[in-house]
C-alpha cells in the first residue's frame, strides 16, 4: 500500500521491514510526576496503536523492541512491574488482538523468563500462527550482540556434527541462523526520544537500513510520526554500497 506527499501527489511507497526502539516510557512518566511504571503502561498502549496502524497501511514486517538483555539491570521493582505488563499484554492478546490479521512471533531469549510467561507467549505465537497479514516480531530479552553469538553457536554446532563445512560459511548461511531467519533486513528503524544510538538492536540486520530519530517520547509517537518517517525514507537514495 502506498499514501500520497501532499506536497507533490508522489505514491510514497511502505517499507516492507520497520523496526522501532521504544524508548522514553520513563522519562514521560516523570515529566509528569508518575512512577516509571506509569510509564510503561502508556507506552504499552501506544504499542498496540502503533501497530495496528502500521498494519492498516500495509507494513508487512514490524519488530518492536520491548526489553532489551540489558534491561535485567533496572530496578527489581521497575523490571517486576515489566513482567505483569507483559503477561497482562499477553493475556489481552490472545482475548483481543487475535482479531487483527497479524502473526505474532517473539525475537530473544524467553528462557530467562517465568514458565507462566513463556507459556503465554507460545500460546500467543501458535495462536496467531494462521494469521496471513503482518508479521510483528517482538523483541524480549533482546540484544543484537547476543543474536550473533547464537547465530555462531549453532553454525559452530552444525559444523561440529559434520552437517556444515567452515567454508560453507557466508553471510546468507549466518542470517538463516538469526531470529529473523526468513524475513527481510528492516528498511528503515525509527528511535523516538531524542536518543540518537542503536542500543544493541538488529546489529546483523541492519548493516544497510535507513533510520530516523525523533524528540518524542514513544508514549506520545503518533501515526503522523510513523508517516513522517515513510515520507523521509522514500526522499533517500538507498545505494547499499553501491553508486
């Protein structure tokens, strides 16, 4: 799907691949004298807007930074009340967002998290395993440095049992190792809250994607935002290297 530039009626096209850091949810908590936790909660619901609207104009894959490995390091009480909302989330999930024609799958290590966690996120994956519209890859317990190590390891293995030879090695036999295995490298990655770095986010994967950086925090990031983005990356020349 595409929408038209007011400036110019020029079809702007949807990338197929965005990715999106959500940052900034405590940081608008308290601006407004809120616990962090509050914070939370907004960016959550701003998730399922955000996504349901990337979907509506034809996004086909949507990865979504939800906790990154290092977020372990929080406060036990922030990262506690992170869980709640995501076994809430989950549970509303698989009540309420089944409706939408989108396939959910989850990106990271879940073993780190609760059996009644894990549990819920393969109920929601296999529930949403039909689902033939946009894929949203939701990215928990997530780093991009510990995606490559994995990656190593099972390429390493595979070797190991003779199913692989060192020289059969390349870049294309490495992203079939990646979470994202089978999908195409995000296009374009927006990081709203004024924070202009990647964070250990798709490393691998985005050695050619194009990104954008709002001062916005995610719990105020509008679709007009997202918008505004596509409208930016259709102005680039994506070279990938090339001239």
């Amino acid at each position: 799907m595409a929408f038209g530039s007011k400036e110019n009626k020029t079809p702007v096209q949807v990338p197929a691949h965005i990715g999106i850091i959500m940052d900034g949810n405590g940081r608008w908590a308290k601006k407004r004298g809120l616990p962090r936790t509050a914070g939370h909660t907004a960016g959550a619901q701003n998730f399922r807007t955000i996504t349901r609207y990337a979907s509506s104009i034809g996004v086909k894959y949507l990865t979504l930074y939800a906790f990154s490995t290092e977020n372990w390091s929080r406060p036990a009480e922030e990262v506690s009340a992170l869980m709640k909302l995501f076994h809430q989330y989950l549970e509303e999930a698989l009540r309420d967002f089944m409706d939408e024609n989108i396939r959910v799958r989850f990106i990271g290590d879940i073993s780190a998290f609760a059996p009644d966690l894990q549990a819920l996120i393969h109920r929601v994956e296999e529930a949403s395993s039909v689902k033939t519209g946009m894929v949203l890859n939701l990215a928990m317990n997530y780093g991009g440095r510990a995606e490559i190590t994995r990656a190593a390891r099972i390429l390493a293995e595979r070797v190991k049992n003779g199913e692989l030879s060192p020289e059969d090695i390349t870049e294309e036999t490495l992203s079939g190792a990646m979470y994202t295995a089978g999908q195409p490298d995000p296009d374009l990655i927006i990081r709203p809250s004024g924070e202009e770095r990647i964070s250990n986010f798709l490393l691998w994967q985005s050695a050619y994607t194009e990104f954008e950086y709002f001062d916005i925090l995610w719990p105020d990031f509008k679709p007009k935002h997202l918008d505004e983005a596509i409208e930016k990356f259709n102005s680039r020349q994506r070279r990938f290297g090339g001239v």
